[in-house]
C-alpha cells in the first residue's frame, strides 16, 4: 500500500523532471524576443496583444503549422470560436496578465468543454495558452529587477525528446534484507535519461515578459 | 542514502591569480574538508590551513583553521563569507549582492565600486541590478543582464566588456552580483554587445559565448539597434550564418561567413529607447563540412545538460583577510574531501 502510493508520488517527480530538463533547455538555447509594447515601464514589459500578434506573425511567416484545431462556433450563450492555434506554455504568475489581454478568451468559453486541455487557461487569436507553476522564471532579471518569465510559443513539431534504447524510466525498489543485519532500511527512487533537442528553431519562440503589478 | 563515508575526494592548485572553485559532486554531500596543503606547510601568520563546512551551517560560510602568529600554531574562527556554497548550478548560481556607488557610461561601462572581492579580469561575469533603495533610473540596458569583466582596479572599479556604441547610462547606485554559473544546457542564445561589418562579420557577445567553428546561428536583432539584415525573413531565405573563427583570447569574439559590408551599422540598446528587445544569437546547428575542415567535432551543437550538483569553494572574505577562503590563494595546492552521513538531523 505504501509502496503503491510512493509509486504514484515518483510518477509525478519523473515526469515534472522530464518537464523541467526540455523547460530549462528551451530557456537557454532558444531565441528569445522581450516584449515591448505593455505599459509598465519595464523592460521586458507585460505580455500585450502587439507582442502576441508579433509572435505569431513571426511563426507564420516561418511556415510553422499550427498544434491545435480551430473550434468552430456553436449556439451556446457566452461561447466563442477559437482558431487553430500556436501553444504557449507560461507561468501561473502571469494569469492576471493573460486575462486583461483584449480578446483573450477563457477555456470556460470555448464551445465545447471536451477541446479544452487541463492545464490550458485560455486562447487569444492564434494562441492557445497553458499555464503551470514551474514555468520558466528569472529573478531580478528585468530593468526594474522584477521577475522575468518566459513564454515558449511553439508550432507543431518544433521541439521533440530522443528515446534512447536501454534508458527509459525506472523504479527502483530494493527491500530492507539488503540495508544490513538489522533490515532497517529500504531503497525507493527511480531513474531515467533524457535527451532534448529542438527540431526547427524557426518554428519556436520564447516570449520574455515581467508582470503588470 | 543508506551509506555514510567519504564519497568523494580531489586535489586542486589555484591559478597565478587565484579564484573561486567550483567543486562537482553529483550525489551531494553532507560534510565538506578542505586542506590547503601549502599553507599548512608554512608559517605564515593569518594563512589558512583547513577548513570545514556541514549540511546546516550557513551559505558561503564554514570553518577556518589558520595560522594565528608566524609560526605552525593553529586557531579557528568561523567565515562569515567567501566559505563554502552549496550549489545546483540547474539554477544560475549567483554571489552576495555588492554596492555599486556609481556608473560611468560610454562603450565600456564602468561600475564604480567599494569592493571587488571574487572579481578577476577576463575570467568573471556580473550581472547588474537595481533592488530597492538603489537609484539608478528605470529602464537602464545593463540590469538584469550579464556582463564579462573586461578590467578591474581593486577596491575602485570595475569595467564592462565593450559595447558597440554608448548606452547612456544615467546616474544612481545599484548593486552587482558575481555570476558563478551558466544556464543549464549548451549551446546558449547569448547576447549581443556589438558587430564589425566586413566581407566577414565579427560578433561580440557580452559574456563568453562558448561557441565552437561550425556553429550555425542565427540573429534576433530589434530594429531599434541596427543591422537587421540578419535576421531570418523569408526574403534572405531564413539566414543563417556559420561561425568561421573563435578568438583565441577574446572569448566573447566569434566571426560567421556573411558579408555585413553594406549593411546597416550596430547599436547597443539605450535607455532611451526603452521599452525595447534586446539583440541575440542563438545556436541552431552545425554545419558539417565546415566542422570538419577544421577538426572541430560535427556533434558541437547537440544540446547537452551541464547542470552539476557540486559545492563553490569561495576566496575569503574582507572578515578573514590574509586568510583567504577554501579556494586558496594563488599557486597553492589544495586537497579536497566530500562527505555523505547515513542520517543527518538538525535540532
């Protein structure tokens, strides 16, 4: 029973890992754009629509496919289409600025509630937007030593992880016969070898952004 | 762990100019012992012999264990800072913040200082900042970002890699912070501090690139700095350029195949253009061919992790001058002990 449960617990260790290696190799070998048009005067300033369209027009003009599937409309009161669209994976601490965008539009508006992902927040024009608490961030990284935070802003295909042979995850249990004369101890943990790498550096940005206040 | 014991142990001899070590030990450590072998063998008063670091005592503090008269007597004081720092350099390791008076502006920024401890020429890298009660105004286009040691006057100043043109620094205090490591994976998007056109173009990155001949890059340059006929449109067919040389002794200096003559001069960002981008390369692959021409490996580009879990010995501090830290001064030879407890409780 307390085996199942620590197995359950490295689950989510293993995979946030895996999560945190391609964030942390996103962050420092992608080219990176600040944004400039938020109104808080620091620089990089607060996401703005002009820095999402900026974005975007950018992997358009790179031949970046989109991820996601457009949304069409339906009859449902407070609902809205949503077009097919780039992910952006970003901070939680930056819902507040995601929310003034004008036009964003929140998952709990989409048409149908099935097309919305878990951890997705919301969509503006041809950015769908995932919010998570290990986002990427740099402390007193800005012109007014606030907290920058990165948005990676990926087209389908742009970055990927090599599976190696031999190399995938594993739990590790060895019973306490092995911890000597006295078995008072047991081993638990799990392993595992990743390879990052990004496919198309044409097809992938990381938008920089502090908050608004 | 269920094991205790050393796990670990190495020797080190500092450079002619002594600096801070960094120390990897992947499976950390609990207990650290640093033996300065040259000093133990003499006699000279205030140099340190061994020091002492366990899981609990404060950061980039420890033991110290000198020489308190000309002799091989021994006493003990404990560092209050340039001790022992216990890192995992997945996150960017920084130093102690350190006031900065004044900034002189022009293409070599110059940070007017109190103290310069940890900093060598050529070798560390700051990072500026402005936290509360600084003055420096807002949008200044060196906070927040790294910057080479390009020279420094002890105790007096501290001068910035050269930028292609004057960013026009204001005037204010703020603070610098020594930068012990890089971002986690290589090859790293990195700044720009300026660009020579020419048949070749010569790129100037403001911390050490770390590229390798072979590289392709790319350019993300804004508008408001100049030359952005290097950066990929569908036009140029998403240029990209081949690093053709690496400056032996100026490690920020890089030069790629493109022929930059009639194009549009560089400008490092100013304040008053703030709020605005700033200009970057990013690695995005290798060319091959030229890779090999140059015995240079094809597989320079792969992104490799280069986090470590290691402990950053420091150089002492103001608190225990003529000390030193456990880094050592320079030329002397240092031995090393890493230590891991089968259990460890703080009370």
């Amino acid at each position: 029973m307390v085996l199942n449960a620590f197995a359950l617990r490295f689950g989510v260790s293993l995979r946030q890992t895996e999560d945190q290696l391609v964030r942390d190799m996103l962050a420092t070998t992608l080219s990176s754009v600040d944004c400039t048009d938020g109104i808080n005067g620091d620089m990089p300033t607060e996401i703005s629509i002009g820095d999402v369209s900026d974005a975007i027009s950018t992997l358009v003009n790179n031949n970046a496919w989109t991820i996601e599937s457009r949304i069409t409309g339906e009859n449902k009161f407070g609902t809205a289409p949503v077009r097919d669209a780039y992910i952006g994976i970003v901070n939680s601490n930056v819902i507040k600025d995601l929310e003034n965008l004008p036009e964003f539009n929140p998952k709990w508006n989409y048409p149908r509630d099935n097309d919305a992902h878990p951890s997705e927040w919301g969509a503006v024009r041809n950015l769908r937007v995932f919010v998570t608490s290990i986002g990427y961030s740099m402390a007193q990284a800005s012109a007014l030593n606030a907290t920058v935070y990165k948005m990676f802003i990926a087209g389908l295909e742009a970055a990927g992880i090599v599976k190696q042979a031999g190399a995938t995850a594993q739990f590790l249990y060895r019973p306490r016969e092995f911890s000597g004369a006295l078995m008072q101890s047991v081993t638990l943990g799990w392993k595992m070898a990743s390879a990052q790498v990004v496919l198309d550096d044409l097809w992938v940005i990381a938008l920089n952004m502090t908050k608004k206040a | 762990m269920s094991f205790g014991g050393i796990i670990s142990q190495g020797k080190f001899t500092q450079a002619s100019t002594a600096v801070a070590k960094f120390v990897a030990i992947p499976s950390g450590v609990d207990r650290m012992e640093v033996i300065n072998y040259t000093a133990s063998d003499g006699s000279t008063s205030g140099a340190g012999t061994s020091y002492l670091w366990q899981r609990g005592m404060a950061t980039d503090g420890g033991l110290i264990y000198y020489h308190p008269a000309g002799d091989q007597t021994l006493a003990v004081d404990a560092m209050s800072s340039g001790g022992f720092t216990l890192v995992d350099s997945e996150s960017v390791v920084v130093g102690a913040g350190v006031n900065v008076n004044s900034i002189t502006s022009g293409t070599s920024v110059v940070l007017n200082v109190s103290s310069t401890v940890g900093i060598v020429d050529g070798v560390s890298v700051v990072r500026v900042l402005k936290p509360s009660g600084k003055t420096l105004a807002d949008g200044e286009p060196i906070i927040g970002q790294d910057f080479l040691v390009a020279s420094s006057v002890a105790n007096t100043s501290i001068t910035l890699v050269a930028l292609a043109t004057d960013p026009a620094i204001g005037a204010g205090t703020a603070q610098y912070k020594i930068v012990y490591t890089d971002t986690a994976f290589y090859p790293r998007s990195r700044v720009i501090a300026d660009i020579t056109a020419g048949t070749t173009t010569a790129v100037y990155t403001t911390v050490p690139h770390g590229l390798t001949v072979g590289q392709e890059i790319r350019f993300s340059i804004p508008s408001t700095s100049g030359m952005v006929q290097l950066n990929p449109t569908t036009e140029n067919l998403y240029l990209s350029a081949t690093v053709i040389s690496i400056d032996s002794t100026d490690l920020t200096l890089f030069t790629v195949d493109i022929d930059s003559s009639s194009f549009t001069a560089f400008s490092y960002p100013t304040s008053a253009q703030d709020p605005f981008s700033f200009p970057r390369i990013t690695p995005i692959g290798e060319n091959t061919a030229t890779a090999i021409s140059n015995n240079v490996g094809i597989s320079k580009d792969a992104k490799v992790n280069t986090a470590q879990l290691g402990m950053i010995l420091g150089l002492g501090s103001d608190a225990t001058a003529g000390k030193k830290g456990p880094a050592g001064a320079a030329n002397n030879v240092m031995y090393w002990s890493a230590w891991k407890a089968a259990n460890v409780t703080q009370e």
